[in-house]
C-alpha cells in the first residue's frame, strides 16, 4: 500500500508542503488519492462536503519524489486520505480503432491505504500575572510540542511574546531560565508538557494544610485558621481547579500575614497580625516576599498559571527561616510539568525584588524597573 511523506517535516497553513506518495505494490506505477477528512472551515472539508462519494480527489499521477503534491493548506489539523495503487498501462481499452473507450487500462493492484497528514496548530496561553502579562505559544503536531523556526514555518517557537510588555515582563521574557523553560518543551507530548492538575491539586491540599499545621520548632502556633477543604482534593474538572485556586489563593496569604480571617476568632475580624503563627523573638513575622501573585482565577487558562504561582509561593514559604523557627523540609512539592515551569519562571521573576538583569539590560537599569516601577523612556 502507498505510504505519505512529507516536507518540511512539521508543516503548518498557508506555506506550501511537498506531499510524497511512495508506491509499495508490485509493478504499479500510477496512485490516485482521495481526501475523507480535513479540517472543519477548510477547503477540501467543503470539497468533501459537496463530493457526492464523501470523499475528493487530489492526486492522481506517477507517485515517487519526482511527481509530488505540493499542498497548501488554509487550516491546521489532522488531514486523511486514501491511496489506490494501480497498473497503467499495460494494455488498452475499446473494441475499435478510434473508440473513445480506447484509453491506458487501470488495473488495481492491494487494497486502498490510509494515510494522514499533521498540519501544525498555534497555541496560545497567558502567562504572568497583571500588570505583567504575556502569552506563552507554541505549535504542536499529533500529541507532540515541536520547535518551529522563521525559516520552515514562519515563525521561532516555543516563545513568549507580548507586544506592548512592560519593563518587568520583558524582563522575564529574556530571562535565561525562562528561556530554557521554554526549549525544554520541544519535542514533549501534551500529556507530558501538560501534566496532571488533579494530581498536582490533590497533592497542595495536602501539603498546604500539613504546613500551616505545623507547629513547635516550625511556627509559633499552628494555623487552624486558613486551612483549604479536602473536597477540593479532587479538582479533576475545569471549575473545580478554579474552585481550588480562588479559595487557597487568599488563605496563602493570610497564614503568611498571620492573618486568621475572622473566621475562628469573634469578635475579632481578622486582619495582618491578628494571629501568631509566625513569631519570632516575640516580633510578629509577615512572610511578604513569598506571597501569590495572583489574585484570583476566572478562566481554566488562568487557573493552569495560578498553580504555577501556588507552587512557587509555598516552596519559598515552608523553608523561610526568616518567619520559621525552622525549616519545613517535610511538605515539599513535586517538581512541576514543562509548561507549568514556564509559567513558574516567568512568575519567579515578577516576584523578585531584585531580578538579574537580562544579557541585553545593565544591573541599573534593572534595579529601577523592578524597584522604583520605572518606565524606559
């Protein structure tokens, strides 16, 4: 049966693809290809659509390298076809000389084969955490992330990319470990990239509530106050991860303010120092330089780069020995997948107070964006 190849390797719309049908069957020397499926608001799913035989014929020639089908494609997706091998040729039609009928015979030879073409599609996700935000892309083909190039699709990826960033987005953006984040994520699989939020939620619950806790040579007293229900273990839905995030989001913080929220103590409601889990030296203790970032989620996107936050803020938090009277080496997160760690190293430097300045930006300039919110003029 005919096999498909093509070139560039990873194609995406709008740009020209070489196509390959490679013949296989013995003495065959002609192949014809119908296309059954394309992509929906395509051209050939409207070819498709108005074919009488569900299916549309786009090849039909000698087959081999040097008899391609140059394809450009207007949608990204999955392309299938089938391929029939022939003998052409080998004798001819018709009862009479002159007959209309007297054409190269067609004999087939196998049986039809199925063969599909991956067209490249854009992904888009915001990342960061306002007013410094931008989005991560990035194209994948089947169930795989792929580095594209200015050269064979048109455009470098996996990037970051906002037009208008401010000075500490753009920061972030040229930031090495973010950069390196970001090519980790060729050649993965989504599964992989994307990781498992149940999983990852599951774990925080745990973790989080099994920090806050802790007391004796951790915490000055035990946070009974900001602890995140265990119904929420199971965010395996999108609106329960953004269940998740909204209520664990303004407990960080309050059990880094000491902070109990007026939620155990009346009349009393709560408030910066209304607490004691963090006291040292008999100085109430605010943790400010491991608070989220984020404020809340109202999307499935936002709630995906919120986890990333989480993570962030509570690896810092629980081995603070400025707010600690020691470290948490008990509660530890499991590292996070590719595309949360893009997102957790851009977030890492929006936190800083002091960021290392990118290659391109000296440390000067640095200090006053990231300190004094200075605009380059």
């Amino acid at each position: 049966m005919a096999t498909l190849s093509n070139v560039p390797a990873y194609p995406v719309s709008e740009r020209e693809a070489r196509v390959t049908f490679t013949l296989t069957e013995s003495a065959t020397n002609y192949v014809r290809v119908w296309v059954t499926v394309a992509p929906e608001g395509s051209k050939l799913a409207t070819e498709i659509t108005e074919s009488t035989q569900s299916r549309f014929v786009v090849y039909q020639a000698d087959g081999g390298a040097d008899h391609p089908w140059n394809f450009t494609p207007d949608k990204g997706g999955k392309y299938t076809f089938l391929a029939q091998e022939y003998t052409k040729g080998s004798g001819f039609g018709g009862g009479y000389e002159g007959d209309p009928l007297g054409a190269p015979t067609e004999v087939k030879v196998g049986s039809e084969a199925t063969l599909t073409l991956e067209i490249g599609q854009q992904f888009r996700q915001p990342i960061g955490a306002p007013p410094d935000t931008a989005t991560l892309v990035f194209w994948v083909w089947s169930d795989t992330i792929r580095k594209t190039t200015a050269i064979l699709q048109g455009e470098d990826s996996p990037r970051i990319e906002q037009e208008s960033p401010t000075p500490l987005a753009k920061t972030a953006m040229e930031t090495t470990a973010v950069k390196t984040a970001l090519a980790a994520l060729a050649d993965t699989t989504c599964t992989v990239a994307l990781g498992s939020p149940s999983t990852i939620v599951a774990e925080m619950v745990t973790d989080l509530n099994a920090h806050n806790a802790m007391a004796a040579t951790v915490h000055n007293s035990a946070d009974g106050d900001n602890v995140i229900p265990k119904e929420l273990q199971s965010a395996s839905t999108p609106q329960t991860l953004i269940e998740f995030v909204n209520d664990a989001l303004p407990k960080m913080r309050r059990h880094r303010l000491n902070d109990h929220g007026g939620e155990t103590i009346t009349p009393d409601p709560g408030g910066t120092g209304s607490a004691a889990y963090h006291v040292l030296a008999g100085n109430g203790k605010a943790d400010l330089l491991n608070m989220p970032l984020f404020q809340g989620a109202g999307s499935q996107a936002e709630a995906y780069g919120a986890l990333a936050d989480i993570w962030r803020a509570h690896e810092g938090h629980r081995v603070s020995t400025a707010v600690h009277g020691s470290a948490d080496s008990t509660n530890t997160l499991t590292a996070l997948p590719k595309i949360m760690e893009v997102h957790r190293q851009y977030l890492t430097v929006l936190a800083s107070p002091a960021p290392a300045a990118p290659p391109a930006q000296s440390s000067g300039a640095q200090l006053l964006i990231s300190i004094g919110g200075f605009e380059i003029g």
